[in-house]
C-alpha cells in the first residue's frame, strides 16, 4: 500500500467536501474547485477526515493511489488558504526594500533591480536588510 495514499486527509471546518459519483466538489473561502477521480479510486468521508483507497492492486490503481490523494490534499489546500511565497536574501551587500508599492532589489548588480507587482498581487518586505 501507498505511504502516501494511506494517510488520512484533514478537512479544515470553512472547507465543504461534496462527493458525487467520481467527482469531488471542494469549496471554501478562496473559491471552489472540482477533480474527477479515476474508477480505480474511491474516496470516502468520516467526520473532519478524507480517506482514499484503491479498487484493486493492479499497477496503475497502486500509482494512482498516492497521485490523487496527494491531488485532493492541494484541492483542500487551495480553496482554504491564500498563495504565498517567502524568499529570504542571504549575503553581504543584498537589500530588499519597498518604494511605495515597489519592491526594489540590490542583489549585486551594478544598478537596483525595480520590481512593479502585478494587479492583486501584494508584496512585502519584513526587515530592510
């Protein structure tokens, strides 16, 4: 058996899990998604817990087991928390600092490297370093 596809998924209490045949319904605070499952999973529901399992042993549902209980852990994941990225500047003479809503990096090169954030997205510098 997967050690992945084993364990057990937790449901955050804003997530709703709505399972219909073999599509799975996930919705939360950050949107809604959905993902149709292949005949050779199933996926089961107790309590605040998810547990996928297998139909048969064949080579394919073995590999399958593990993929989409990682793929439903995302789904959950992603409908219950915001995106975010944190990179972290080490060395000497690298700075991050904003300019208004402008990050401007000194990363070695011979001028700043300005950076100007998409719409919707929110940049932020913890220490001006």
């Amino acid at each position: 058996m997967s050690r992945i596809g084993k364990q057990s998924i937790f449901i955050p209490k804003e997530v709703t899990i709505n399972l219909n045949n073999q599509t799975i319904f996930v919705k939360g605070p950050q949107g809604e998604i959905s993902k149709k499952l292949p005949f050779l999973i199933t996926v089961t529901q107790e309590n605040d817990y998810l547990f996928v399992q297998r139909t048969n042993d064949s080579l394919i549902a073995r590999q399958n087991h593990g993929l989409y209980r990682t793929l439903i852990s995302n789904l959950i994941t992603g409908v219950s928390s915001v995106f975010e990225k944190r990179l972290e500047l080490r060395g000497v003479g690298y700075r991050a600092q904003m300019d208004g809503k402008k990050l401007i990096l000194n990363v070695g090169f011979s001028h700043p490297v300005e950076i100007v954030p998409p719409e919707g997205i929110t940049i932020a510098v913890e220490n001006n370093t």
